[in-house]
C-alpha cells in the first residue's frame, strides 16, 4: 500500500525532495573570525562575527575581558545571487587592543535564528610583548612565496601563495615577471582567500594579504626550485599634506623581489595496485550504468565520475573488466573544473564505456578506481556498485525470399499470325518511373540484409585484432590533428595528440591495457620486438619531451615541429618492423 501511494504521488514526493535539498543546502552557518591569532600589546584587531544562509535577531556579543573595545559593532549585510542561488550574509565587527600580555579566549557570541539559538565557537589570542622602536625601511613591506608544504609526491596538489607583508598602506600592485615553474604543472586559483590578517614576524605586527594564489602539480621526483617572481607595488606615502580633492597622498612605485623556493619531490611507492591509473590527492568515484536489460543487438554505457584535487590530465582511463565476449570500444572522457574548496582546486573526469554483449547470458560489471593518497602514503582503491546485466538474444534479419525459382512455366501460348499496328498511348502503368518505384523498396531491403550480414561479420572479428590493423591509421589521424595544432601554434594541444598518437599506437599495436601503460613496460616491449635501439631511444625522448612540454615548460615553433618529424619517423619504422 505505501508503494503504491508513492508511485501515485512521485511528483510530490520528488518536489519535496527538492526542496528539502535546498533547504538542507543553505543551512545557517554563525562563525567567528579574528584577522590575527597573535598580536602585539600596544596593536590592535578585528574580530567579525558572521551568519550565512539566515536572517537573526537579539545577537549577543561576548564579553570581551582581556581586550578593550575601540569601536564596534560594525554592522554589514549582503546578499548575493550565483546561477540562481541567494546567499545572505549578516556580520557583526569589532575593533580590539589587548590589556594586557599573555594567552586569551574570546567567548561564543550567539544570535537567534527560528526556534534555535546559534553560538560561534570560541577564538585563542596570544598577546605578546611589543619591541620599542621603528621599523626598518627595508622591512615595512616584502612578498614571501609560501607554499602549502614543503614536501610532496610527484603529481600531489601543491598550493602556493604569494603572501604581502606591510606595515605601510598598500594601494595596489601587478605582477611583473613570474616564474615558468619548471618541472610542475600551475593552474591559478581563482578565488583565493584574500582577506586581510594581522600576524607576528620577527616582533614585528604585520599586515598580510594573498595577493595570488597557484596550485602547482610536480611532475616529477626531485629538489624542485622556484625562481623569485618580481612585482610592483603602488605604496602610498604621507607627504605631510592635507588630503583634499586636488591634493591627496603621494603613491610610489616599488619592485619587489620575492625569495626562491625549493620542494623535495618524493616519487610514487613501487609497489601499485593495477588498477592504479595515475591520479594522486584526495578522490571519490560514483559509477552508473545505461541499463541493465539488454539484447545481443543494442549497447551498454557504464559511467564512470571521478571528482578530487588531483592532476586530471595525469590520470589515464582506468580498465574496465567487462565480460570476454563484450565488443568494447575507445571510452569518451571528459573533464570539467568544479572550482575550489579551501583554497584548493577541485576538477571531475567523467567516462563513458560503451560496450555490445555478444552472447545473451546474466553478467556482471563493476567499476573500480585505485588512487595514491598523499596524507596517508598509501594507494586506496574504490569500487562501484556492482550491476548485474540481462542479456537476451536479438532479432536477427532473414534475407527474405524475392521470387520462385523451382516454379516453372507451363503456359505456352501459341504464335499469333495476324498483327495490327496502332498507335500507341503514353501510360505510367508499365513505364520506366513505374518499374523503379516497383524496384525501389525490394533494393532497400537486400541493402538492408548485406548491411546487417556486415555488421555481424565484424562483431566474430575480435576487437584487439581490429585495434591492430587499425592503429597506424589511428595514430595518423592523430599526428595530422596535431600538424594543425602546430599550424595554429596551440603548444598544449599539439604535444597532447602527439603523445596520444604514440602511446595509443603502442597501446592498440601490442595490446596493452592503457590503465598498464608506462615507460618501463613500454620500452620493455620495444626492445623484446627487436626494434632498433635507437629508434626505441627515439620513441622514450618523443614520450618524455611530449610530457615536460605538456606540463612543465613551454615551447617554441622550431622544436614543436622536430617533435612532429620525429614522430613521423619512429612510427614509420616501428610499423615497418613489426610488419616484417
């Protein structure tokens, strides 16, 4: 009976869950946030009070023993629309300066929300001596590279934040000459964390801000360096003038140099799952299936999502284990960003398998995706749901009969001796347009049968034979793709398919799994095949050139199309070998 009255009433129920999603989405959030967690005894802070998702009232501060209250509260609200979704914000600011030296907590502030009161948790201040004395002027402003660890594994998500210290008012700044990060991979994040802070360096209170914010993927194992980036930053100066409309501060131009950066890169463990596919940081994976009733006759897509904040590009399509008598063919992959949580990027990969059951029988499928996580130095695999599949048999086409031919004639007419002409009369019963409209149906249905009888000689083929014979084609289309990149000086793009057309000439040619693609295996095989040492020397240069270029540096004309004549080359010649 209750299934019955959901089934009668899914459209409610499925709006209700809607909306319960999005209430649960936009759930109130009251936080508390201090610009320092130390300070000096003769400085000053700014502790804000925050609720998100929910309009409050009676808001009730804590008591602020310890510190004296300079101003506040400031109060601020904002509302924001992002794709159709609001966001409100309510704060509550005040203006700090301690009483007295040692180590302090600031209480939970409350605010009522509906039926419940709300309380932030509460915030630790160190107070510390301040030293006598002004700052040196080459120590009221500088830019630190700091990254978010100094040690990592290769293809790990680094973060790394050019940091400015002042104590001086800063009106702007531009970034002169950044470094090309050698050895990773960068991507900016977009929407860093840019609020201002109050920390202590060398007894000096300093005010600090993110001005960029980079998240750097190591490509490979080693001291890695950074070169100093140079920025210009507009400082503004007391002239001692009145500021007024026509007269205001002075604002001079300052480069400023930031320190050189070195990260100890640790290779992977040696000892990795199989299912192992590259993908290093923190991930889920979902899997879904197209259907789970089929015939010998129709496809099956198996969805694969993998979201984390890892290098996407290093991560090559995982296996599938489906049944040995599935035709399989190349998965569709695609990669889409979903932005950033605390301050790190967050991308998802999505596969798509399509494969045809050839024999009707009950199977099953089941994703699984191995990754190395980094906070724990160990590989993690995960596995989908398990989906059991039906196949049935298909309707196979019978050549259907056209004509008799054991009939035979038995209607012999006689000869006729008199004849009698006459004019003839123009009729479509019997004319050249009558006959093909006859014909017409009867060719489309034997092209029909030859089309099905086609298609079921090329599903006995077996599909690694079928990638053999067609893998030179392949990685030709490939590289004549990668000559138009070239054309179009798309430095990313070109080396991309200049990589996919090598290894997936190999892949196809040997019959590698791709998910067990890596250079040791592959000049293994190489050198077992008796290809020339140098043209396998040749390939392994062509394979890392393509990867550092890809990821790490950049690339000029002249190289890009001695890569491509390369490749050119060393294809032709393993093809030619293998040939013979």
């Amino acid at each position: 009976m209750a299934k019955a009255f959901i089934k009668k009433n899914g459209l409610l129920f499925s709006l209700l869950l809607v909306i319960y999603g999005s209430v649960s989405a936009q759930a109130p959030v009251f936080e508390a946030f201090a610009d320092a967690r130390q300070v000096l005894s003769n400085q000053y802070f700014e502790v804000t009070f925050t609720l998100k998702n929910a309009e409050g009232r009676n808001f009730s501060p804590p008591a602020f023993n310890n510190f004296a209250i300079l101003s506040g509260p400031a109060r601020g609200i904002s509302t924001t629309i992002v794709n159709g979704k609001v966001s409100k914000e309510m704060s509550f600011t005040y203006t700090l300066q301690p009483r007295k030296k040692g180590a302090f907590t600031i209480g939970p502030a409350s605010v009522q929300v509906g039926g419940q009161r709300l309380r932030t948790k509460p915030l630790r201040i160190e107070v510390l001596e301040a030293k006598e004395g002004t700052v040196p002027a080459d120590q009221q402003f500088f830019i630190r590279v700091e990254p978010s660890t100094q040690e990592a594994y290769v293809g790990q998500q680094v973060r790394l934040d050019y940091k400015l210290y002042t104590t001086v008012e800063i009106q702007n700044y531009n970034i002169v000459e950044e470094p090309d990060y050698v050895g990773f991979y960068a991507e900016d994040i977009q929407r860093p964390d840019t609020r201002r802070r109050r920390e202590i360096l060398n007894g000096v209170q300093y005010v600090t801000r993110i001005l960029k914010s980079i998240a750097l993927y190591p490509q490979q194992a080693g001291q890695l360096t950074i070169d100093p980036a140079t920025l210009q930053l507009g400082v503004i100066v007391n002239t001692g003038r009145s500021s007024s409309l026509f007269f205001g501060n002075e604002i001079r131009r300052k480069a400023v140099q930031t320190n050189e950066l070195s990260l100890n890169v640790k290779p992977l463990p040696d000892v990795a799952p199989a299912s192992f596919s590259g993908a290093v940081g923190d991930f889920k994976m979902n899997a879904s299936i197209s259907r789970q009733t089929v015939t010998t006759d129709d496809a099956v897509s198996l969805f694969m999502n993998i979201e984390g904040d890892g290098d996407l590009k290093r991560i090559q399509v995982p296996g599938i284990n489906f049944p040995e008598n599935f035709t399989t063919y190349d998965p569709k992959v695609q990669e889409s960003n979903l932005g950033e949580f605390n301050n790190t990027r967050m991308g998802r990969k999505t596969i798509e398998y399509v494969a045809i059951p050839n024999e009707a029988g009950k199977y099953t499928v089941q994703a699984e995706f191995t990754f190395f996580h980094p906070d724990s130095s160990r590989y993690i695999t995960l596995q989908g749901e398990p989906y059991e599949l039906t196949v049935r048999p298909g309707t196979a086409i019978k050549t259907p009969i056209i004509g008799d031919t054991d009939s035979e004639q038995t209607d012999i007419h006689g000869l006729k001796m008199n004849t009698r002409l006459s004019k003839g009369r123009s009729f479509f019963w019997g004319s050249l347009v009558f006959w093909l409209l006859l014909l017409l149906p009867v060719g489309a249905i034997l092209a029909a049968v030859f089309y099905k009888r086609r298609l079921q000689r090329l599903a006995n083929i077996d599909p690694n034979l079928i990638k053999m014979q067609e893998a030179q084609r392949i990685a030709a289309q490939r590289l004549e793709q990668a000559d138009s990149h070239l054309q179009n000086e798309q430095n990313r793009a070109f080396y991309d398919e200049v990589s996919k057309a090598m290894m997936g000439y190999i892949s196809d040619k040997l019959q590698i799994e791709k998910s067990q693609m890596n250079k040791s295996n592959l000049q293994q095989r190489l050198e077992e095949l008796e290809i020339p040492a140098t043209q396998v020397e040749k390939f392994m240069e062509i394979v890392h050139h393509c990867e550092m270029a890809l990821y790490a540096g950049k690339a000029n004309p002249e190289a890009m199309q001695a890569t491509y004549d390369n490749a050119h080359e060393v294809l032709a010649t393993v093809e030619k070998q293998l040939a013979d």
